[in-house]
C-alpha cells in the first residue's frame, strides 16, 4: 500500500478516522473530506499532520470532484449515521446517501480513480431471514413510510450503484456491511453511549441502591457488537483480498440481547438494576448477528470481545459526558 494515494470521504466521522489511521500507518497518503457536521478535527488529532484534510459536502459536486483529484482510490463513508437522525431528519439522511453517492461516482470516472470502497450497513437487509445473516440476504426497504428505513434505503441504493457502476466504469468495487460498531467517541446516538449516559446520570440522582433502568422494547432484542479496531481490521483485509463487486459483512459473531448489553454496562459502573421494558422503537429487528465467514475465508478474525472493548468505550463517555449535546 505504501504511496497509494487515497481519498475517504467522511474521515473525521467515527469509523472514518479510524480507517484513516490505519491506512496512514499503512503507508498510505491520505487525503479527507469532511463538513465535520457528524464528524470532529479530535479524531484525527493524531495524524493530522500526515494528512490532507478538505472541508466540504459530500453533496457539492464540486468539491467532490476536486477532492478526488489525483488520487488512485476512494473509500466513501460520508452518510448520517444514529437512529435518531433517521426517525428525525429522513430527508437529510437520504440528500446526503443518494447525492453523495452520485457525486462520488461521478468524480471517480472524471478523474479515471478505477478503485472504490464503500461502506455500507446491516440495515440494507433490516430484519433478516436468517441468523447469522450472510451476504445472500435479500435487500428491502419494509415500510417506505417509516422514517428509519430513509438510512437503510440510502445505503441500498449506494450498493446498487456502485456494483452495477463498477461493472462498466472500475477496476474494483468493495463493499463491507459494518454490524453494530462501538468503541470510544463513537457519537451519541447510539445505544451503547445512551446506555453509559443514562447509566451515569441516574447513579449521580440515585447513590444507593438498584436503579431503574428504561429500555426500548423487552430487552431480548440482539446485536452482535464489533470492536472499531476490529471493523478496520476487516477493511483491511477486504481491501488486499476482497473481489472485484465483493460485498462482506464485518462483525462479531457474539450475539448479545439488549438485557445483558444493560447490566454489562451496570456491572462496569458497579451498580445494580432494575429494567423496565418499554414500546420498540418501530421498524427495529429483534435480533442481528452476521455471517462473516466469507471474510474469514480472507484471513478476518475478530479479536475483541464485548467484554474487553466496553472498558476503554465506557471509560470514554463517562469522563467526556459534557461533550454530550444538549436537550
């Protein structure tokens, strides 16, 4: 890798920096476009100086045509990422998935860049057939009048395009689903720091005793939880061995309900709970956990148990809780 020239669209968002990191320490040059209107300068503090950093739109053409100038390949994870958005702001979540779809593809037969790498989600397949779910599982959007599903059928459309682009105009398209990534800085609209948020600031109200904790739905819900050094760890791979309009799943296969996820987070703040069960969030899946057998067929390992990633995560957010936005 070392010289390739390398654009990543959305790199100070969470996943996006850490994949720039790696591909710096790679031996990469890399170059980063990003409004920082999800993301943040904090994140590529370490490499800053061993980057290029652009600030823009991924929906301004313009700008995503100049960014992508000279470089020999691109890896788009610009999108609005955090179910809230999704139920808040479909629209915006759409504008950004579709048109900055459009303008990287655009940009990249402009310049000749005949290498792409996009990030995609598990929500492309929303409730699955089947678990673990392979890359086989057909793609729907169950409820066009349901906010939430404004993310996912943004991602199925970028899938769409870039393959059947890439038969005509790349070299080599990779696509990897990301399955329910954490790790520190993630963002705030996730379950795992809403749970440390929520955790810390009724132990603050309440010194002693059990604490009585909402959740959405029966707490049986599941999500297999993949490590952000672990995600990287994949793309990496993917992007040495995968095949051209390859698409693999990156995550855990340790299956977790949203029960345990709670009382993990309880025991690491050495408190006990009481959960109280609440209505679903509408369109969730009761349960996800990936195949990922076709990228360990590459070399993929996850090495990061829930167990080890939750302390330096929860460590994170309960000592940059003021960063938390407001109400």
């Amino acid at each position: 890798m070392s010289g390739a020239k390398i654009l990543v669209t959305g790199g100070s968002g969470f996943i996006g920096s850490a994949l720039v990191k790696a591909l710096v320490r790679a031996g990469a040059k890399v170059r980063v476009l990003d409004d920082n209107s999800r993301g943040s300068p904090r994140r590529l503090a370490d490499v800053e100086k061993d980057i290029e950093f652009i600030a823009g739109d991924i929906r301004d053409a313009a700008a995503v045509e100049q960014a992508a100038k000279g470089v020999d390949e691109v890896h788009h994870l610009a999108f609005v990422n955090g179910t809230e958005f999704f139920y808040q702001s479909p629209e915006l979540v759409l504008d950004v998935g579709v048109r900055g779809m459009i303008n990287v593809i655009d940009a990249c037969r402009k310049h000749g860049i005949g290498n792409l790498v996009l990030a995609s989600s598990s929500e492309v397949y929303q409730t699955p057939p089947r678990i673990p779910t392979d890359e086989s599982a057909p793609l729907v959007v169950p409820d066009p009048l349901n906010p939430r599903y404004s993310y996912g059928a943004g991602k199925l459309i970028s899938e769409v395009m870039a393959i059947n682009f890439g038969r005509k105009y790349f070299e080599r398209v990779l696509i990897f689903r990301p399955h329910n990534v954490y790790g520190p800085d993630m963002g705030w609209q996730h379950v795992v720091p809403q749970f440390a948020l929520r955790m810390q600031t009724l132990a603050e109200k309440q010194p002693d005793g059990p604490l009585r904790f909402e959740i959405q739905g029966t707490g049986e819900e599941t999500r297999s939880f993949c490590f952000v050094d672990d995600l990287v760890a994949g793309v990496m791979v993917i992007r040495e061995k995968g095949e051209h309009l390859g698409i693999y799943h990156i995550g855990t296969t340790e299956e977790v309900s949203m029960a345990d996820l709670a009382q993990r987070i309880a025991e690491q703040a050495g408190r006990e709970i009481e959960l109280m069960a609440g209505p679903p969030a509408p369109g969730g899946a009761m349960r996800r956990c990936p195949d990922i057998s076709k990228l360990g067929n590459l070399g993929y390992k996850p090495r990061v148990p829930l167990s080890a990633g939750l302390r330096p995560t929860l460590a994170w957010y309960w000592s940059h809780a003021e960063l938390a936005p407001k109400a």
